[in-house]
C-alpha cells in the first residue's frame, strides 16, 4: 500500500506518486480560499446535523464533529490553525484538522456530500454575508449624502452638461443624484441576494448522491430561501458570482463618477470645495500641493472592478457541465471585488462627512456662461412666443452680452427687447439666479423647498 503520509490528499490512492511541488503551489487555493472558513465550518455543521436526523451520522459522532469544529473555528480566531500547502484548499485543510481531533467521525463527514457542492454553498454563504455588509455601507454613505443635501438646498451652483454651463441647479440637488445611484445600487444588490441565496449543498460532485439526505432541513438551518434546482447547474453555476460583480462594477462606476467630479471641484479654477488634509496627499518635491489621492484611486479601483467583472464572465464562458477546476478562479475577483468596493464606501462616507464646499465660487460660477438663459426663453414662451422663436431670440441676446462682456441680467431693458418686444421689467425675476431654482419646484425638480422634501422623503426609505 502507498504511504499516505507522504501525499496527505483523500485521493492519494489513485496515483502512484505525490503532486509535484510546483503543481502543489500552482493548484492551491488555501493562500486565499481560507476565508471561507466560518462558512465552511458553518455548512459542515448543518450537514452533519442533517446526516444525523436522517440516520447516516450517529449521535455520537455528530457530538464529536460538533467538539471538534468549535476547537477548529478557536485556532482560526486565534491565528493558530495549521493551515497547510500540502492540503489544497481550506476544506480540506479543516477536513484533516477534524480528523486529527475526532478521529473516524472527521472522515464521516463528508458522507453524501462533495467539495464540489461544499464550495459553492460555502461562496453563497460568504457573498450573502458580504452583500449584506455593502448594503449596510450604502445605506451610511447615503445618509452622509442626505446630510450635505439638506445642509445646500439652498446652495446654488452650475449645473453642466457636457462639462460646460447649462443651468443653475443646487449643491443638494446635485447631491441627491448620486443618492439615486447608490438607491438603484441596493436595489440591484437585494435582487442578486435573492439568487445568490440557493442552496448547492446536496448535489453532491453533480449527480446528487444516493444516500436519503433532507436538503430543506440544511437549507433552512443555513437561512437559504431555497433549492438549487438541478444538481449539474447547482456545482458549476457562478452566475450569481458574475451577477454580484456586475453589481459591484456599478457601485464603484458611481463612484468613479463623483470622484472625477470632486477632483475637479477641487482644482484651484474650480475651487468649489475643499476635502479634508486627512484624504489627501503632497508632492516629494512641490511643497504646495494637496492632491485627491482618495477620489484618484477610487476612479482607478473602478477599472479593477470592472475588470473582475470582465474575468468572470471569461472563466465560465467556455465551461461544459459541470464543475471544473477553472472554478477555483472565481474566487480571487470576487473577493477582491467586495474588498473594494467596501473599502471605497467607508472611505468615502468619511471623506464626504469632512467635505467642506465653498459657496461662494459655486454662484460666481453659476453666473458664468449664462445660466439662466433658458429660463429667458420659457420667460418668452410663457409671454406668447413660439418656443423655436424663443429659442433664436436668447442665443441671439446671449451673442449680444457675450460681446458687451455682460450677463444677460446686466443688460438694460432697451437692449433685451431689441431682441423680443414681449419682454418686459418683470424678465429680470427669472434671471436671477434664485429665481431659476425656485421656478423648478415640481417632484424631483432642483427647487429648494423640492430638494428638502426629496431629503425627507430619502431618509424615510433608509429606515
């Protein structure tokens, strides 16, 4: 018989020789894999309390597995677990560790069961947990949001469309846009929960297994909503896993988003607002310098996220049924993809609960470019005129001031009806810059009063 204690692997009896060294370390995943442990010891558990109750795992033995995890979980807390190379991965890492402890009943447990089965319930478990945790980091970067929001309603600014002036809008307004965001971001996030919360565990290595296993009792003490169906698609399914990413790949795309706008903000010709020393880096050799290393990074952690999104959905394009090894490469994107997408919401409720913003270079700005030129030409509809009419009478005043160097609420009466006699002195109401916000004032309009009520209704949603 071969000596098991040179190749420790449960199929050692198959071959002839133990794995070369360098297949060893390119086939391991224990390096990272490990963090699935708590799942791991968490579905063993629910398995053998199953094997139990349906009469394959005595009393007995379930008392020892039970000992013997909770002695196992103690060494991981305690950073003592003798985690080896040697054993691949971190099931069987566990596996050989219960069986050192417990003896036969650590090698009864993986009756009916297979690492295929085992690792895809152990990954639903560990991204249901992590959903839940980005969840609630949204829901806090939200109510940062909310709070600035509400502090600015009535802070006007430019609002832009291809990064040029278009109309007076205020800071809270523009704020509450990226609330939208992160609320679609939670909505997508509680759906991909919904299909990440199957249970695999019962499929066995893809047939499913002969033994009278009871998958609703495991399902149910693990807090899944239900069944993987088929037992092919319930190993080598990581749809959800693709799905999370593209989740993930969005949050940090709104991110990007703000960043670039806060990078922006800052720039001295902006000078909108000033983040906090704490966030920010200098030069080795310009000592003026505060740079926006957070928002720079988040916009490159966005690439990486996408990215992972990108190589998952390679990895499983040209997979047949069912598992295979390529598989083990879904773990590094996804858990890199969670790392940073939850690292970059708690830096950015930090960073944006220290944001200052400088209101006044926000309505200088907002006097630039002719802001409220469109309000002139509703102005001039709301007098009678044709809104195409309307239309060629402001760009045409707006040529006028631009060569007078003046803005259009600058310009005399005189001057402005040289362009449309309908125009009379109440124009300069809406040419104001207040009086531009204030006119929006219907449902998700950028009016203040529209602003503050949007706030209230937000906060309500977060509970």
């Amino acid at each position: 018989m071969q000596d098991r204690s040179k190749n420790p692997n449960p199929w050692s009896g198959r071959f002839t020789e133990p794995v070369d060294e360098l297949v060893k370390r390119y086939t391991a995943s224990v390096g990272f894999d490990r963090r699935l442990a708590h799942h791991d010891i968490r579905g063993s558990l629910a398995h053998a309390r199953m094997l139990n109750s349906v009469g394959i795992l005595s009393a007995e033995d379930l008392a020892a597995i039970e000992r013997g995890m909770q002695t196992i979980l103690a060494e991981i807390e305690a950073g003592t677990f003798p985690w080896s190379l040697d054993l691949e991965d971190v099931h069987l890492n566990i596996e050989k560790r219960l069986t050192e402890l417990v003896g036969d009943a650590g090698k009864r447990l993986h009756t009916a069961r297979s690492r295929n089965d085992q690792v895809a319930t152990d990954v639903r478990l560990w991204l249901r947990d992590a959903i839940d945790l980005i969840q609630e980091e949204i829901k806090s970067l939200q109510r940062v949001l909310l709070e600035l929001a509400e502090r600015h309603a009535d802070t006007v600014m430019p609002g832009f469309t291809h990064l040029q002036v278009a109309q007076p809008v205020t800071f809270g307004h523009h704020l509450l846009a990226y609330f939208e965001m992160l609320k679609r971001d939670a909505e997508r996030l509680a759906d991909c929960r919904r299909r990440v919360n199957r249970l695999p565990l019962g499929a066995a290595a893809l047939a499913g297994t002969s033994f009278p296993i009871d998958r609703e009792r495991v399902a149910q003490e693990l807090g899944f909503d239900g069944l993987c169906e088929n037992s092919l698609d319930a190993v080598s399914d990581r749809d959800f896993a693709v799905e999370f990413a593209a989740c993930a790949a969005l949050i940090m795309t709104h991110l990007s988003r703000l960043s670039e706008e806060l990078i922006l903000w800052m720039n001295p010709r902006f000078g909108f607002i000033e983040l906090p020393d704490r966030f920010c880096t200098g030069s080795s050799i310009m000592p003026q310098k505060k740079n926006p290393d957070v928002p720079e990074l988040a916009r490159g952690k966005t690439a990486r996220v996408t990215g992972h999104l990108v190589a998952l959905l390679t990895l499983m394009k040209a997979q047949p049924l069912a598992y295979n090894k390529d598989n083990q490469e879904d773990k590094e994107p996804l858990f890199d993809a969670v790392d940073t997408v939850t690292d970059t919401l708690r830096v950015f409720r930090e960073m944006l609960a220290g944001l200052k913003v400088n209101a006044e270079r926000l309505r200088a700005a907002a006097r630039e470019g002719y802001a409220t030129a469109t309000d002139l030409a509703d102005y001039l509809v709301r007098k009678g005129v044709a809104f195409r009419d309307a239309h060629e009478a402001v760009a045409r005043a707006v040529r006028f001031a631009e060569d007078q160097g003046a803005d259009l609420a600058q310009l005399s009466l005189e001057e402005l009806r040289q362009f449309c006699s309908h125009i009379d002195e109440d124009v300069y109401q809406v040419l104001t810059l207040e009086g531009s916000v204030a006119s929006r004032r219907h449902a998700g309009g950028t009016a203040p009063e529209q602003v503050r009520l949007a706030v209230r209704k937000a906060r309500e949603s977060l509970g």
